[in-house]
C-alpha cells in the first residue's frame, strides 16, 4: 500500500489566521480527500480533490473557508482560512488504494492536529 | 436516520480474551464497502478491514475478523486475543457507491473506545 504524510504534524494557532496544510502521497491516485474530526467527534468529509479541477465539497463546507490545490496526483493541500477556536480539529487527507487486493481500501494521512486560540 | 451505528461507546476486556465491537448500518444501496478503522491516541486512522457487500465470505486480516450479517445490516469487527496495544478507539464507516463523484466519501459511526486490561 502507498505511504501517506502530512505536514505540520499538530500547530497552535491564533484566530483570524490561515493555516495551510500538505497531503502528500508516495504514488500517484486519482482522488484525494479531506476529513475533519472535531474533538470527541467522528470524522467528516469536507472535500473531494481531484487532479486538473476544482475539488467538490461537502455540505456545510465551502471554498473560500477551506481552498483546496491539487497540482498533481501525489500532492494536495487544504487551507483553514480566517481560523476561529471552532475550526480546532484533526484534518485528515486520505486516498483510496489504487491496485490488486488494495483498490477497495482506503488509507488516511497521520493527521494534522489544529487548536485555535 | 444514522447510517452507521455504534452502540457501544466503550468496552472492556482481558488481555488475550476475545472481543465484539458492534456496527450496525443502513442503506438502500445494493453496492456498499464497509471499513474498520483504529485510531490510537496519536489521532492517526489505521485501515483493519474492509469488506464489500458482495463479498460472499466474511473478510479477515490476521486478527480481526468482520462478522458481516447482510440481512441484518450489521458488521461487527472481531478481534481476537486482545494485546494491550489494541486500547484505542475504533470506527466502523461505509461507503456507498452511489456518492457518485463523492466514491471516495466514508459515513463513520461514533466510534468505540476499547480497553485492554493485563
């Protein structure tokens, strides 16, 4: 299965600023997703980011809170914007397995722990 | 209606003893994954088992079995002779092919905060 980081791993933050965070894959996959997992919650979708186009977003999320690039097939980023303490979460980018026994699963980044203060 | 349903908030369990995480869904979809996920402390989402709703045998992956029940809408995760690492908390998600664009898109239930006890 493909190898999956992010970066920064955990930030503190102060409200009213943006945070940028990098999703990188060690092969190259079709769709990449954000997630978000608010404290003691499960987790939910914010995005799909495909390739070549503007990524699609989930109810409840928009573009100009939470912008999305996907310059390629192994990269992504999603950008927290205008932070405020609700936005402190875990964000989570994962990527469904691309081949054989894998192409069914789905794998997640490490997270990228977020507090706003 | 909730899609994923985890009615156990925590469980626990002796070290080497067995354990039933319950997961219970819903959808009219014919075409569905259903996933187990364990998440540690750390926050990280570690993929355990996957099974399609096609799939006429029940997925394993050596210690975790999924008890997948299609009339009765349930897949309980299985996992077989507890290690104190396995304290964390566990999430079953689905995923319906109809998301269309979305196929990608995992419903998660509330998850289940398992401890293993020596």
């Amino acid at each position: 299965s493909a190898v999956i980081s992010q970066k920064p791993s955990r930030d503190i933050c102060q409200r009213g600023t943006s945070l940028t965070i990098q999703c990188q894959v060690d092969s190259q996959v079709t769709m990449m997703f954000w997630y978000r997992q608010q404290p003691g919650q499960s987790l939910t979708l914010i995005a799909t980011a495909n390739q070549g186009s503007e990524a699609t977003y989930e109810s409840g999320f928009v573009i100009d809170k939470f912008p999305i690039s996907r310059p390629n097939l192994t990269f992504s980023t999603l950008t927290v914007s205008n932070m405020s303490p609700e936005d402190s979460s875990i964000y989570l980018c994962s990527f469904r397995g691309t081949s054989g026994r894998f192409r069914e699963t789905q794998y997640f980044g490490p997270g990228t722990r977020l507090l706003v203060l | 209606a909730q899609k994923i349903t985890q009615t156990q908030p925590g469980m626990f369990v002796q070290e080497k003893e067995a354990v039933t995480l319950d997961c219970t869904y819903d959808t009219s979809d014919p075409s569905y994954g259903l996933f187990w996920y364990k998440q540690p402390s750390s926050g990280e989402m570690i993929f355990l088992i996957y099974q399609g709703s096609y799939d006429q045998q029940n997925a394993t992956e050596g210690r975790y079995s999924l008890n997948f029940q299609k009339a009765r809408k349930s897949a309980n995760l299985v996992i077989s002779a507890s290690q104190l690492g396995d304290s964390a908390m566990y999430f079953c998600a689905m995923r319906e092919r109809r998301s269309g664009t979305s196929y990608g898109k995992l419903t998660f239930g509330q998850g289940t905060i398992l401890t293993v006890h020596p």
